[in-house]
C-alpha cells in the first residue's frame, strides 16, 4: 500500500478557506492558514510556516478555486514553501457540516458519495454549498487525489432513537429527515480519544461529557466511545446559549415572531446571528471576555447573560450525569473552555452537586492538558485542548489505509 504522509485539511466556508498541511506520521503542522472574504475586492490571505509568524496580504480570490490556488502556491513556493510539489500531498481531508444518516463515519470521495453530498444540501443549507465547493475545487487543482469527507455530525450517529427524535408524528422525519444530529462531532470525537489517552484509559471503558465552549457551544454525553446524547439538534442552534446562537427556546417563540409580522428570515437571523451572549450581555460583543469584563465591573445585562450560559450549561451537564448514570470525567475544550477560568469557575459550587470538585487555585492556573479537579473528586474534571484538523488528518489517513 502507498504511504500517505502529507495531508491538506480543507474547511471550506461561505466566504473563506482555511487549510492546514499535515506531515500525518509525525503529527507535525507544515503549513496552514486561510483566505477569507473571498469574492469581496478586499480578500485576504493568512499564511503560516510551521510555528512561526503569520505573514498576511491582500489577494485577488473571486472564488474558491482561486483561493485554493493561491494556497497551493504558497505552499511550493521557494521561499515560504514546504513542499517541493503538489504530488508530495498524498490525500485531502474535507470538514463537511452534515453527513445526514448516510454518512455515520469519514468516507473517500467519488461521484456517488457527490451526489449524496449534494442531496444533503437541505440539512445544510448555509454550509453544504461551500463544503461541496471546496471538494470540487481540489478535484480540479489535485486532479487524482483522493478526497475524503469528515463529517461533522458522524460521531453523534450512535444516539438511540429515544434521544435523536423529537416527539413529532415519525412521518416529518421520514419526509424530511427531522431528528437530532448534532454537530462538532469531530471535536467531541478528538476529546474522547484524548481524554482516554490522558486518564491512560480506553474510550470504551470511560463515561464522558465534553463540553465543547467557543462561539458557538455543544456538549455531547459519551458512554463507552459512543455518543449518547449531544444538545445541537437538527442544526446547531439548539442547546446551550452560545456566542450568537439563542439556543434551546419553545418552539413557540417562533410562531409568535412570525405572527407578530416577522419574516422566516428575520427570525432565523434573531436567533442564529443576533441572539446569545451578544442579544442579551448588551455589550455589542459575542466574545466571552468582553462579557466577562463588563458583569465584572456590574453591567447588569452582561452578569444575566453570564448567569444564562452558566444555568443551561449546568442544566445539561447534570442532565447527562444523570442520563450516563454518573461520570467519570467532564471535559472542557473549544475557545472558552480552554481559555477562560472565569467562566469555568461559574460551575464550580453547582458541579459540586454531582461530585465533580473544581479545584479553583487549579482552574485559575492551570492549561490544558490538565486535571482542574481535587485529588479526591467522585467526577475529575479536565481541560483537553481540541484540534479539529488534526482529527480529520487523521480520519483522512484511516480511510486511506483502509
Ligand atoms: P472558538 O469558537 O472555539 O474559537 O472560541 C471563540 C471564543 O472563545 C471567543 O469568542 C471568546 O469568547 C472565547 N475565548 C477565547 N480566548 C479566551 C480567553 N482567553 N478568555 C475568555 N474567553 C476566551
């Protein structure tokens, strides 16, 4: 069998294309970086060898074909390069947001799997598009190479029906395909394996909840290596309240909007892009150390948000407790959960209540990977930083040597 060694991650967004090059067998990051606000007269390009500083300039992108181009071009160039040629790449790893319930796991891509990419597009309507774009691009760029899809919603495919159906008459879901799916999957997927490796246990033996925190949020319950709940739903505005995400609501609230004279895209804009820390901290910020800042300083509507995303947060966390029927570890990853001690030590006095004993002096010091509970603590809690690409370098190699 060929070797596969170097591996382009490709996150293809609506506006931007973020890559990162893998040197698979020994772990190590070659080259990343990204071009955004493609398609704008101002795009921009990120690039960064290795470790060192980001170098940045403005570039002509009217699409992603461009944009992957000028990536290629950096990534031979004599100067910056890190590799000689482009053959030197033997695969190409895709993050796509949705893998519906044909997809329970990474897979080669070849004109079926294309066409069953394209029919997903519903599921995702925002993502699917660029998602699908940047695989054809890479067609056309790396003609030959193979492309592999690593799905954002394959690892929560393991929920029982009791926890990814909603309680609606099953012909929606025949229909349309409305249940839960849930999202971050290969983050909840990177921390799983991650933990187990850090507690030198196996994912089969450990019962998880991992908290991933960043602008947008999810927390999945992992029993044995298999997701048995997760809060993301049908898309990811369900669940905790997030950067700009509402998060769980009565679906009610929706109907109300709509019949007080608001248009379906107005209200998806309120709850997806105009809701969560930013809607209510009322400091025009969706980023946690603003709101921090100000609850600090007694801006009432920033401590209330503050209190909201700690509540539902606590809400799931002990609702999962209860679901695994207790836990071994609570994780804490994505910006926030690996970053922000204060926001971590809103928890504390409430986890307490399942056995998980935050040690603040550890929390307030410490950075991942670590162990921020006490010694003795029923529940241990962890912060395990996450690394997405890394995880789809190493899906793409898997189905690769398969
Ligand atoms: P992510 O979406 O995982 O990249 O997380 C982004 C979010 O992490 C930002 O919006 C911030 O709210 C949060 N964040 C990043 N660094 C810190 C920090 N040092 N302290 C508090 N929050 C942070």
């Amino acid at each position: 069998m060929e070797k596969i060694d170097i591996i382009l991650v490709i996150n293809s967004g609506s506006s931007s294309l973020k890559f990162t090059l893998y040197n698979i067998e020994t772990e190590t990051k070659l080259a990343s970086g990204l071009v955004e606000r493609i398609g704008a007269d101002n795009a921009n390009m990120v690039y960064r060898k290795g470790d060192g500083a980001k170098e940045e300039q403005l570039v002509a992108a009217p699409d992603h074909s461009a944009a992957l181009r000028l990536v290629t071009e950096a990534l031979v160039d004599p100067a910056k390069g890190v590799i000689k040629s482009l053959d030197e790449v033997d695969a190409i790893g895709h993050r796509v947001l949705h893998g519906g319930e044909i997809f329970k796991s990474s897979t080669l891509v070849d004109a079926d799997v294309m066409a069953q990419l394209k029919k997903l597009v519903p599921l995702g309507p925002l993502h699917m598009p660029p998602n699908i774009g940047g695989i054809e691009a890479c067609e056309k760029i790396f003609p030959g190479l193979p492309n592999v899809a690593v799905f954002d919603t394959a690892f929560h495919q393991t929920m029982p029906k009791s926890a990814c159906h909603y309680a609606i008459p099953e012909e929606y879901y025949q229909k349309y395909g409305i249940r839960k799916y849930g999202f971050h999957g290969t983050s909840h997927h990177f921390v799983t394996l991650a933990t187990a490796e850090y507690l030198g246990k196996k994912p089969e033996d450990l019962k998880i909840i991992t908290c991933h925190l960043g602008n947008g949020s999810s927390i999945a319950a992992v029993k044995y290596g298999k997701v048995l709940d997760t809060t993301m739903g049908l898309t990811p505005l369900a669940g905790v309240v997030m950067g700009t995400r509402s998060g769980d609501l009565d679906p009610a609230v929706v109907f109300t909007l709509l019949r007080e004279g608001m248009s379906v895209d107005e209200v998806d804009n309120l709850l997806n892009k105009k809701s969560g820390l930013l809607g209510v901290g009322g400091v025009n910020s969706n980023d946690m150390r603003d709101i921090i800042s100000n609850a600090e300083k007694g801006v009432e509507s920033a401590k209330l948000a503050l209190d909201m995303w700690t509540h539902r947060l606590v809400f799931y966390v002990g609702a999962y407790y209860a679901l695994l029927g207790g836990a071994d570890a609570i994780v804490f990853t994505g910006g926030i959960g690996e970053n922000s001690a204060a926001a971590r030590a809103t928890l504390i006095e409430q986890f307490a209540a399942i056995g998980c004993d935050i040690d603040p002096e550890l929390n307030a010091t410490l950075r991942g990977p670590c162990t921020i509970s006490k010694p003795d603590s029923k529940v241990t809690a962890l912060i395990i930083p996450t690394d997405e690409e890394l995880m789809i370098a190493k899906e793409t190699k898997a189905v690769m040597s398969k």
